[in-house]
C-alpha cells in the first residue's frame, strides 16, 4: 500500500501503458479479450482517482510553492539536461486529474461498439490516456512538453483510421495544428531554460516551480518585451487547444470526424489541457504579462462565447453544433481566467470540470443517434421523443445542463464566472450573457427539430438506448446533477489555488 | 609533432583494414567463376566490421597529427569513422536484400561502397588541402559508379550522369577556393593556413576562397542551392545506394565543413571553449541564411512529391538545413548537436530507406501509390517505418525530437532565435509530408490487399534501427557523453 | 562598405588575377549577348542545320564513338602517372632503403590489382 501511496500519480499515469503493452500481446481476433484488459487498465486509474478524492488536502494551495503540492514524486530523470520526474498535484490540476481518469474509462466503454482493427485501437487509446495524465500531473516543463506531444500521435491514428468520411483531412489538420503551436512553446520552454537558473544548483532547470520564483530569472529574461513575446508564443500554443478564436477552426472537422468515444475524450479533456496550460505555466512564470494581456484575452474569451454560439446556431449537423457549443463553452472559462479575480478564476475550474463533464454527455448522445440513423441532420429527424421516450429524456438532461440550467453544474460555473469577471469587465459580461441567449436558442431549437413536433416515419422503430450507452451515461449525469445542487465538495478541491493563482499574477504576493 | 609514414601506421588501421578488403575483393571477382554468389558480401561485413573493431584500438587522447601533418588521428575523425563504417555495414545488409540489385553480380558494387567509405575514413581526417581534396574525389567518385549501378535502368544512368557533371563543376570550383587559400598562406596545411589568415589577410580573397569552399561542401552535404544533383540522384540510384549518399556522404561533408572552417576560417579560443571569425568576413551568418534556405526549400518542394525516393531526398535536405544550424554557433555544443543529431538521423534515415527496399522488392516501384494500404499488408514493416518518419519529423517520445531540442537548444542559447523559430515552423511543415507516407500506409485501403511477406533477416534489420530510435527518445545519455567527447578536434 | 573597399589593395597581384576573371568573364559574355541584341536576326530553315562543309548534311549529327577509346586514354592516365610516381622513386632508391622498397611493392601491388582486373574484365581487347 506504501508503494501505491507514494507513487499514486505515476500508476495512473503508466498503467494504461501497461494495459496497452499487455493487450498488444493477445493474439489476433481476441477482440473481447482485448476490450475487457482495456477496460482494466483504464479503470484502474479511476480508483485511484477515488483515492486522491479523499486523500487530498483542501487547505493547501500550491501553485507555486513546491513544499505545498501533493502527490509528490520528485526524481532525476535526465541530469545531463537537468530534466526531473516531477510529478505533482494541486488545485489546479485535481479536477482534471479526476475528471481525465472517468471519462477516458467511460470512453473505453463506449468504444466497445468499434469492430474494426480493436487491438489498435484500444493501444492507441491507452497511450492516449498516458498522455493526457502525464501532462495534468507534470511540474516539470520538459516532461510536461513530452507528454503533450505523446498525445498527438495517437489522435491523428484515431481520427484518422476510425473516424468519419473526412477523416484523414480532420486528422492531418488536427495533427498539423496543435504540432506548430506545440514548436512555439519549445522555443519558449527552451528560451526559459537557458534564463533561470535553479536556486539550488545554480545550473540550468526545467522545474516549473523554479520558473514561477521571479529571483531565478536572468537579467535578459526580466525584460518587460521579452517576458511579453514569450507571454504570447505560449498563448498561442495553448489557444490553439482551448481552442480560442481564431484558432478554432481544426476543431470542427476534428470533432465531427473522430469516432464517438475519441470526440468526447477530445471535447472532455483535450480543450481543457489548453486552458489548464495557460493556469499551471503561463500565468504564474509571466504575471506581468498576464496583466498586460488581460483586456484581449477576456475579448477573446467573449468573441468565443457569442461566436461559437452563433455558428452552432447556423449548423444542420447534430455533432458539428456540440462541437460550436464547446468553442462556446470554452469561453467562458476564458473571460473567468482573464478577470484575474478569485471567483472568476475559481469559476474557470469549475467550467473547465463542468463543461468537460456535460460535453462528454452530448458526444456519447450524439453517437447514440449515429449509431442508429448513420446520420446526423438535425432536419432529418423529427418526434424521436415519442420512440426513445429514455434517450429524449437524457439528451434533455444533457441539454440543459450546456444551456445553464440552475441546478444542474454549467449553471454553477457560468455563474461564478460572470460574478467575477463583472467588476473587471462589465460590458464584455453584458454581451456574453446576451450571448447565452443563442446558447439557449441552438440547444432548444434543435431539441425541438429533433424530439418534439411530428415523427418522421423513418425512425418508427428506432431502438432505444441500451445499458452500456446508459452506463456510459449516468455517472456523468448524477455528478453533474450533484455538483449543481451542492458545488462545494468540488469548489473546496480547486478555491485555495484558484485564489492563491490570482495573488501570484496580481503581484500581491 | 608530426608523425611519419611508418609511426602513423599504428593510427591507419580502419583505413588498411578496408583497403585490403578492397583489393581481396577485386581479387575474389576476378577469380570467382560463379558472377552472384554472396561472397563478396561478406567479405565487405567483415571488412567493414574490422574497421570498426580497429577504429577503437588506440584511443585518441588529445589527437596525433599523422603522415606529416597530412590527416588527424583524433575524438573527431574517429567517431565519424566510426558512424560512417557502421551506416555501410547497414547499407551493406540492406544490399543484400534488394531486389534492384538481385541477380547482378554486386562484387563492383562492394568494391564502390568500400572505396567511398575509405574516401569517408580520409575526409574524417584531413588536415592539409590536398588532402583534402582526394578524398573527397575519392568519395564522390565511387559515388557516381553507385549511383549508376543499375546498367539498364534510363533512370540510374541519367542520375549518375547528373551527379557526375555537378560534382565536378563543384569540385572545381573549390579547388579553386583551396588555390587561393595556398596563395595567400604558402602551405596547404590547414592550421598553417588558419594561422596565417588570423594574422590579417585582405578581405576579397579571403570572401572569395570562404564562399568557393563552401560550394564544394555544401555539394557534397546538398545545401541549397547546390542541392539540385541531389534528388535525381536519390530517385536513380538503387535505394540501398541512395540509403547510403543519404547518410554517409553527408555525415563526412559534415566532417570535413565543421574542421575545415573552424580551423581556417576561425581561431579557437582555448579559455571559453568557443570560437571565433578571424575574418572581416561573417560567414556563420551566410551559413545561417543557408541553413534557413535549405530546410525551408527542402521541406517546401517535399511537400508535392510523388516518389516516396525523392521525398526522402528533399527530406535529407532539409536535415542538411538543421544540422548547418548547429554549424554556425561557432560552439562545442553545437558540434555536439550535429554530432548527436547524425546518430539518431542514421538510424531513421537508414530505417526508412530499408523499409522503401521491401516495399521495392514487392512492388517493383516506390511510389506513394505502392505504399497504400501497407498497413494491413506489411504491419510490422508498416509501423517500423512510422516511427521512422515521425522521429524524422522530431515528436516525442522519438531519438529525432532528442536531437532537434539539442540543436535548438544551443540555437537559443547563443542567441540566433530567428533561426531557430525557421526551423520549428519547418518541422511543422515537414510533419505534413511524412504524414502523407503514414496516410497512405494506415488510413487508405489498398486495391490488392495481399499480405506482402517480410523476411525474417529483414525484420531484424528493422528492429535493429528501430530500436534505437525508440531507446534514444527516452534515455540518450551514452550518445550525448559519446559526441561531447568526440568534439576534440587536434590544434597543431 | 568603406573598410572593405578601403581595404583593396590595388597593387597586389591577386587583384591582377581578380581584373583578369571579371574582364575575361566580360568578353566571353559581352560578345554572345551584343551579337544577340545587335545582330539582324532574319530567320531561314536552314540556318538551324547542321553545318557540313556546305552540303546537304548525309549522316545525322551526333556520332556514336567507341567507348573503347576512353577505356585506353583512361588506362594509359592511370598506368602512366603510375609510371611518373615510380621515376623520382627510382632517383632515391638507394637512399629510401628497404622501407622505400616495400612502400613502391605496395603501392604497384594495388595497380597490379587494377590490372588484372582490367584484364579480366576485357578492357585491354580492342575489339
């Protein structure tokens, strides 16, 4: 127990490495024998994500502070470059941590229904889920820049091999994307490098912590235009995973195109990888920055809100307006991250845990209907309410909740945001709450199209969601039902270092 | 201080090693009655695996200047011996399982490869002009043969007819360069001739013989704009030969570029570990501009090719471009980058070309159309060369983003941030046309779907180059130390 | 710019050479290009012939020669400059001992080599 205590977040970063080893070596056309070790290897990190659910301590901020992460694993990795296997966990990084865990084991479940080149598949998947761990619980930019690069070779395979009609155009523009803004934030990471010295050595680090404390910086790197093109090349690299306007554009056809457990591991956890990026490395190491960049990048955050609104508004594809409405919701967390106020950014959490629980819902209802029309016109259905009276009734769950509604989570979220960002920027939270109105508007208009009015005779005998589509479902659903009802067991994991993040950038610390 | 003819004897070893291999292979062809028995071959291995064994006899120490200050027996000349023996022993193997090359007698062809990598072992080494330019004839020569190797074949002939006449033009060009540099020195050694030009020369001459010798060089390593022989000849030759030009000729271009200009054109200041121009003339900056041209022509023209040969060519190209930026740092560390970078890229480059050879052999063609649907024709040999070509373009967990982050990293340190945001923009764009290789292999479905069987000596071969470029990812550190020591280049 | 030009020394013979290359360069391109833009250009079919002595042309231009003349001016090259290294050899003999000795059977060993592989493979028949 020893063992698994004091190396928690490594075996739910390598296990499903593990698992995708072990199941390489099934022979061929065992494709349940297959499902069922990735399933393993993808649950095991679910439980331990339950252990870090009541093993963490709430009073404990950590941003930058290394004595005040938990889950510490510190050890020298490459010493020739001063690289180290620093592992840690804090505020910041719980929510995702946890979330990443349950909805990679869900997704797993909902890719059962894949036939085609399983073992693939499922390894790709699991070395996905590597990834996306090892970049939440990284405090060492080099590593972190590893793991963030591992992820994207197997998403170009995924989409590419498992997804749509446009599947390779999705995948390369997917790839070829996130790959230049993930250069851009070499060249800073590496910028960084060569201008801090570590306090203890006094040679060169990639410790992110040793970056965030100013007295390490060299003389060249405590320029004000220095810190500010550093500032935007690793904004850029991260906006184009939020993905914030005028970034977005890979992450429709990604979306679309992706087969459905990969879009929900793309919407759920991916964007928020941008958006945490910006928290754990931009905004403690350039706080000067940071404020200088405010005012654009709450523009940016409310562009995203009404712009992402508008377009799912105009769309005929069921998957393309859930995948606009996760531009939109992604900007939310945006404008709460810019307003630099503890309940914006605390509200940022939540949105980034919230939203990425809701869309993970959407995407798997979307599939659902997929799965059994091979389509996806929103104009195509019609009165599926009075067929699949059960999935009406999630969709509308699931709905709701992306539209806000009070008592479910996004309504939590949205509202803590706007709450922070109104003393710092009240006429941007005016437009984007009238933005919520063409969030409201597409939900219920194509809810409408789809569930109610009369019944297109096609779909007479659609069939009805069955139980591994609800499994896949309901966990996602009563969370979000709870943390809409009672936010606080969730609001105590991430308030001490949403709070602690904006003394550090508003430099009253 | 300078050893003799019969004292540096001791120090020739690798390079008597091949000769002999040479001449016994000649000797084995004339004799032979049976034209395509795999004698040769072997012979060449153990030739070749001599001389590696040999090259790590004496160790180099501070360096011993050998034949009368006429070649360097140094940490510097050895690893490239050292690489460049061990890049033939590969191409040697993949030879052997060509399919170009089967039922022609490949004694010659042996007999090329071995006097090429002696013109290698020779360039590695120079210190004196006319040494220098020897052996690099002796490595373009053997070249041109090898490249028109395949006697029949329109294509083999018009490469080597191309690289004959362009290798030529730029051989003489840069004897012309070396003719001025004896004039205004009075010695063909090159220290003597660094020293002289460090006292002050006037400037013209001084620009002239620079920019001439990099002609020269930057042929033999297919710099842009002496790049263009380079493509033809790739597409022409047999792939195993193009396997090697795109590897070992380059890597002792690489050689012969960083000692000539660091010890002509530079002085060595012994206090900081760096260099600097003893010219008027700023050529790492003209280097720089030719670092940013050739990875940016290479990756940009790669993008519209159709012959997956080709598109390795242009691919080798933009290398060269990378590789140059670690040249212009006028740093140890950044000859310890291209020295890092040349090891991973061997065993990629190599690995790739293996895989075009068995694909080759199957579909008698090496276009991107032959590649389609590999993926459930050939998974192994599928996947190999996926990994090939994504540590070509420099991801993680792949050895090509270890080497990429060592030249970049020295980029930075010293300051050259414009060239170092060039080449992460070329890296993008590189991904698109090695992802195009990865598409056509896994994401489109073949019109013949049979499997297409991979010998079990091939498959070895495969995960023997493979191997490295998934180890070298995660833990490099026996690489790094081996070129941080290998950066002793003999002052005399 | 200054300091360069400054620093051209006129009377170095370098800088003959240098006004010899541009001015040869000049010539060699000055004339082709003034032909061309001076010279009346009227067009006749038979100007693009070949030119044989003012006839009609009877056999087509390009003349196949036999390899075998390279293959002798390439094997005399070798085996004569062969021939010039053994000459200042032969004036030192003496003086190089035993050592020269060995080093001259090496080095005519590997021609030797050659030899016989040119042998072999036919290139002394002239047929």
């Amino acid at each position: 127990m020893g063992f698994v205590d004091n190396h928690i977040l490594s075996l739910m970063t390598f296990l499903p490495l593990l698992g995708a080893a072990v199941l390489l070596c099934v022979p061929r056309g065992k494709d349940d024998v297959i499902r069922w070790i990735a399933a393993a290897a993808s649950f095991l990190p679910v439980l331990l994500a339950v252990k870090l659910w009541f093993a963490y301590d709430r009073t404990v901020a950590g941003v930058n502070t290394a004595s005040q992460f938990q889950f510490v694993e510190h050890y020298t990795w490459i010493p020739s470059i001063n690289a180290e296997y620093f592992l840690g966990a804090d505020g910041i990084s719980m929510p995702l941590l946890l979330l990443t865990a349950l909805l990679s084991f869900l997704a797993v479940i909902g890719s059962f229904g894949i036939e085609k080149k399983v073992k693939g598949y499922m390894a790709l998947f699991l070395l996905l889920e590597t990834g996306m761990m090892g970049v939440f619980a990284s405090l060492d930019f080099f590593l972190f820049y590893v793991f963030w690069e591992v992820m994207l070779l197997p998403m170009y395979f995924l989409i590419g091999i498992w997804g749509g009609p446009r599947k390779e155009y999705a995948a390369i523009k997917f790839f070829l994307y996130t790959l230049a803004g993930s250069v851009l934030m070499l060249l800073v990471l590496l910028a960084l490098y060569f201008n801090t010295t570590n306090p203890e050595t006094g040679g060169h680090t990639f410790n992110l912590l040793h970056y965030m404390a100013q007295g390490t910086h060299n003389a060249w790197l405590k320029g004000f235009d220095v810190r500010i093109l550093l500032f935007l090349g690793l904004f850029i690299g991260f906006a184009i995973k939020v993905p914030l306007f005028p970034f977005h554009t890979w992450l429709p056809d990604a979306h679309v195109e992706a087969p459905t457990a990969i879009s929900v591991i793309l919407a759920g956890v991916l964007l928020k990888m941008g958006t945490y990026g910006l928290m754990r490395i931009s905004f403690p190491i350039f706080p000067d920055a940071t404020r200088w960049f405010a005012v654009p990048m709450a523009v940016i955050g409310v562009v995203n809100i009404v712009y992402g609104a508008l377009c799912a508004l105009a769309q005929s594809d069921l998957k393309k307006m859930v995948a606009y409405s996760s531009v939109s919701h992604m900007g939310f967390v945006m404008l709460g991250m810019a307003a630099l106020t503890p309940l914006g950014m605390a509200g940022a959490s939540m949105q980034m845990f919230s939203h990425g629980l809701i869309t993970a819902m959407l995407f798997f209802l979307v599939g659902v209907v997929y799965d059994r029309a091979h389509h996806r016109q929103i104009d195509g259905f019609g009165g599926l309410g009075a067929v699949v009276p059960v999935y009406t009734g999630f969709i509308s769950f699931a709905f709701f909740a992306s539209l806000g509604l009070p008592g479910l989570s996004g309504f939590v979220a949205e509202q803590m945001v706007f709450l922070g960002s109104f003393e710092a920027f009240r006429p941007f939270v005016v437009v984007a709450a009238c933005g919520i109105v063409f969030v409201a508007a597409f939900h219920l208009w194509s809810l409408q199209r789809v569930f109610l009015g009369p019944l297109n005779p096609k779909y007479a005998t659609m069939e009805e969601i069955n139980a591994r589509e609800m499994f896949c479902l309901t966990p996602l659903g009563i969370i979000v039902l709870l943390v809409g009802v009672w936010p606080m067991p969730v609001m105590n994991l991430l308030n001490a270092s949403a709070v602690r993040l904006v003394d550090i950038v508003k430099a009253v610390l | 201080m300078f050893l003799g003819n019969l004292g540096s004897l001791a120090y020739f070893l690798p390079e008597l090693a091949v000769t002999a291999t040479i001449l016994l292979l000649v000797v084995l062809h004339v004799a032979s009655k049976r034209k395509t028995s795999s004698a040769p071959a072997f012979l060449a291995l153990v030739g070749v695996g001599a001389s590696i064994l040999l090259a790590g006899v004496s160790p180099p120490g501070e360096g011993k200047a050998i034949f009368e200050g006429m070649a360097a027996y140094d940490g510097f000349a050895v690893f490239f011996k050292v690489l460049t023996a061990f890049a033939t022993l590969v191409v040697i193997l993949m030879s052997m399982d060509s399919g170009e090359l089967a039922g022609r007698s490949k004694a010659e062809y042996f007999i090329f490869l071995l006097a090429t990598l002696l013109g290698m072992f020779l360039l590695s080494s120079a210190t004196d002009i006319v040494m220098l330019y020897l052996s690099l004839e002796l490595v373009s020569i053997p070249s041109y043969l090898l490249a028109g190797y395949l006697k029949g074949k329109e294509r083999s002939t018009e490469a080597a007819m191309k690289y004959v006449v362009f290798g030529a033009t730029a051989s003489g060009v840069m004897i012309y360069g070396f003719s001025l540099l004896f004039g205004m020195a009075g010695s063909t050694q090159t220290a003597e001739i660094g020293r002289v030009l460090a006292a002050g020369k006037p400037a013209l001459p001084v620009i002239l013989a620079a920019v001439m010798v990099a002609v020269g060089f930057g042929y033999k390593i297919a710099a842009v704009p002496f790049h263009m022989w380079s493509p033809d000849v790739y597409e022409g030759a047999p792939t195993p030969a193009t396997a090697f030009f795109s590897v070992a000729p380059k890597a002792a271009g690489f050689a012969v570029l960083v000692r000539f200009y660091y010890t002509v054109f530079a002085a060595h200041d012994a206090a900081s570990g760096l260099w600097r121009i003893t010219s008027s003339m700023d050529w790492p900056l003209l280097f720089a501009g030719l670092s940013a041209v050739t990875m940016t022509v290479g990756n940009l023209v790669a993008i519209k090719q159709e012959n997956v040969k080709r598109l390795l060519a242009y691919s080798s190209i933009a290398h060269a471009g990378y590789m140059l930026m670690g040249f212009v740092l006028l740093s140890p560390a950044g000859i310890e980058a291209i020295l890092f970078y040349l090891v991973v890229y061997l065993f990629m480059n190599l690995g790739a070309f293996y895989v075009v050879v068995l694909v080759g052999n199957s579909a008698r063609g090496e276009n991107l159309s032959d590649f389609t649907g590999l993926g459930s024709r050939a998974p192994f040999a599928a996947v190999a060369l996926s990994i090939f070509l994504f540590s070509l373009t420099g991801i993680p967990p792949f050895s090509g983003f270890i080497g990429k982050v060592y030249l970049f990293a020295e980029v930075i340190h010293r300051g050259v941030y414009w060239l170092a945001v060039v080449a992460a923009l070329n890296s993008v764009v590189s991904l698109y046309y090695y992802a195009r290789i990865v598409r056509a292999m896994f994401l489109l479905e073949p019109k013949d779907p049979s499997a297409i069987p991979v010998p079990a000596v091939s498959g070895a071969m495969l995960v023997l180059l493979a191997a490295p470029t998934l180890v070298l990812g995660v833990y490099w550190e026996p690489v790094a130390r081996f070129a941080s020591a290998s950066v002793k280049m003999l002052a005399f | 710019m200054a300091a360069f030009l400054a620093s051209l020394n006129f009377s170095d013979p370098y800088f003959a050479v240098l006004v010899l290359l541009v001015i040869a360069l000049a010539m060699a391109v000055g004339f082709v290009f003034l032909s061309q833009a001076l010279g009346p250009k009227r067009y006749d079919r038979i100007k693009f012939d070949v030119y044989e002595c003012g006839v009609d042309p009877k056999t087509p231009a390009a003349v196949r020669v036999s390899v075998k003349f390279y293959l002798l001016a390439l094997l005399f090259l070798l085996f004569d400059l062969e021939t010039t290294f053994l000459y200042p050899w032969a004036v030192l003999y003496r003086s190089l001992g035993l050592f020269g000795f060995l080093e001259m059977a090496v080095f005519v060993g590997i021609l030797l080599v050659g030899l016989v592989y040119a042998w072999k493979k036919g290139a002394l028949e002239w047929q």
